[in-house]
C-alpha cells in the first residue's frame, strides 16, 4: 500500500507540471489584461508601468518560471484585480463549492443507488420502468434550465424557498457551513438537487444494470439456492458486487461536481469557486484562472487516489501492490 500511495504520488507531482504548463501556456496566450485593468484615458508611461508592476514585460517562459518556483512554496500568484494572493481567493471560496458539491452527491448517492436498484430487481414492473424514464428526463434536461424553473416555481411563485446567496452560515473549526442553519439548508434546497439531477440519473442506470448484471451470476443463483433470505442475497451478494463501479463513478463525479458547479453557482448566486472564476475570466485574471484550474487537478488526483484505495476495502480481489494499480 505505502509504495503504491509514493508511486501514485510521483506520477501526481508529473501530471501536475504537465498540467501547469498547459493551463499556464493557454491562459496567458489569450487577451491582454491590461486593457481591462488599465483606464483607456491612461497614457503610454502609465500603461507601461502597469505592465511592468503585473510582470507581463517579460518573456512568457520567464513568467512561468516564476510563478513554477512560487507554486512549490504554495504561492500560485498574486491576483491582478484584488492584489491578493490568488490561492487565498480560492480558498475563502472553497467550502462554499464543497459544501455545494458535499450535498449534491449526498442526494444522488441517497436517491440514485435505492432507485437503480428497485428498477433493476424489477425491470418490468411499472415502478421500474418510471424511475428509468425519470433517469431519462435526468440526462435530457439542461442544468440552468432546471435551475431557473426551480426558482421560478418555489422562489418567484410560491416564495417558499430563497433563490440566491448561501444564507447563514457556522464556523466549524473555522470552516463556514451554512448546512448547520436552517437559513443555510434552506439556501441550499434550490441548487443542491439541482447540482445533483444528472449525478442521480448516471447512478439509477449505473445501479440498475449492475444489479441486472448480478442477478444472472452463478453465485447469486448458488446464494438463493441455500435458502438465504431476499434481503440478504440483495444487501450481500448483489449490492457489495456493483458498489466498485458505483465508487468509481461517485469518486470522478464528486471530482466533476466541484470542477463543474460553475453553472449552478451562476444561476443560483452561490459564493463558491465557480463564481469567481467566472468573474476571473470576464476580468482576464490570470493567476486566478491558473491556480483555480491547478487546484481542481490536484482535487481530482486525490479522489482518484483515494477511489483506488476504497478499492481493496470493498473488494478482496483488488490488491494495490508494487506490480499494479
């Protein structure tokens, strides 16, 4: 295990130098802050020190350097609009987004796996073939769209539920969560299932053919055969066997919710990540843009790791040793 977590890591640091590169190349190749940050009355001296002030008088790979050798002491730069430390920015966005992502996954895990099921122990009843249609609507429906019916629906028309914002929130070892307020859940109850609709579709069919697939297994056959009761052939046999895939999936979507909640947060208001990178782009703010990009590779590289070894927890078969990975 310990040599399997050292390799891993290794090949983390790789990807993400790969990635800074990438990220850092593609960013800084597009548009000119200087003409968004700069009055268009200034002069040429003030435009010049302007430039000169950001460190965008110098060479691209100059650039990169610095901010490579910033980035091992944890410094991804200084924003050009707040004049700030851009990983700062991200961090005091970051429970926001992960409390948002935290939900949305709770309630497809909480929805998705029991309905996959159901509709994959029976297929052909009535109930089945509903919640798969349902899954169907899941995958079809755009995000903003559902989004704004909701707040048209429980906020504009029927005022029950507040339509922007995180409401009131409570530090926790001086973390801001706004899940233990009832202001905060109630601010949470629009974009939470929101985030969650497509999570909860992938994980109903996920669960459903796994469980379709476990049923017609000789071991389950063999299990029934002994005379052990529905709900332990189902609990034991079957839901143990489809978790893997479903870990796996839940794993890279968490990874995705955090990554893609950009859409929701915009619709929604929600003082998250996805907010201000939106605002980063629309203000050409480079270092923002790249630190936000290279935290989200680095979120991803830990879930994987963190999926692979869940792994051997849910599966004795699966050894992370030396040799494999």
């Amino acid at each position: 295990m310990l040599v399997f977590v050292i390799r891993r890591s290794l090949q983390s640091v790789v990807v993400l130098v790969a990635m800074s590169v990438i990220v850092f190349v593609g960013v800084y190749a597009i548009g000119n802050p200087i003409d968004i940050l700069i009055n268009p009355q200034a002069d040429q001296i003030d435009r010049e020190r302007a430039i000169a002030a950001l460190g965008l008088d110098r060479p691209l790979w100059e650039q990169y350097l610095t901010f490579l050798r910033g980035a091992v002491t944890g410094d991804l730069g200084r924003s050009f609009v707040h004049s700030t430390s851009a990983l700062g920015l991200i961090v005091e966005k970051m429970p926001a987004t992960l409390e948002l992502a935290f939900s949305a996954m709770l309630i497809a895990i909480v929805l998705g796996i029991p309905l996959g099921l159901w509709a994959g122990l029976k297929p052909d009843a009535l109930s089945g073939r509903t919640i798969m249609a349902g899954s169907i609507l899941g995958f079809s429906l755009p995000t903003f769209w559902v989004g704004l019916m909701l707040i048209m629906v429980f906020s504009v028309m029927l005022g029950w539920l507040p339509s922007n914002g995180r409401g009131t929130t409570v530090d926790l070892f001086g973390v801001p969560l706004s899940l233990l307020t009832v202001d905060g859940l109630a601010h949470l109850a629009l974009p939470a299932p929101n985030l969650a609709l497509f999570n909860v579709a992938l994980l109903i069919r996920l669960t459903r053919s796994g469980a379709r697939e476990a049923l017609l297994q000789d071991y389950v056959k063999f299990a029934r055969a002994k005379g052990l009761s529905n709900r332990r052939v189902i609990g034991v046999h079957v839901l143990r066997n489809i978790l893997i895939p479903v870990v796996t999936v839940i794993g890279l979507q968490f990874g995705a919710l955090i990554a893609f909640a950009i859409v929701t947060e915009s619709v929604f208001a929600w003082p998250g990540m996805g907010k201000l990178l939106i605002d980063s782009i629309n203000l050409l703010d480079r270092p923002v843009i790249v630190a936000y990009l290279l935290v989200i590779v680095t979120l991803f590289i830990a879930i994987n790791l963190a999926v692979d070894i869940l792994y051997s927890a849910l599966d004795p078969r699966v050894r992370l040793s030396e040799g494999g990975g």
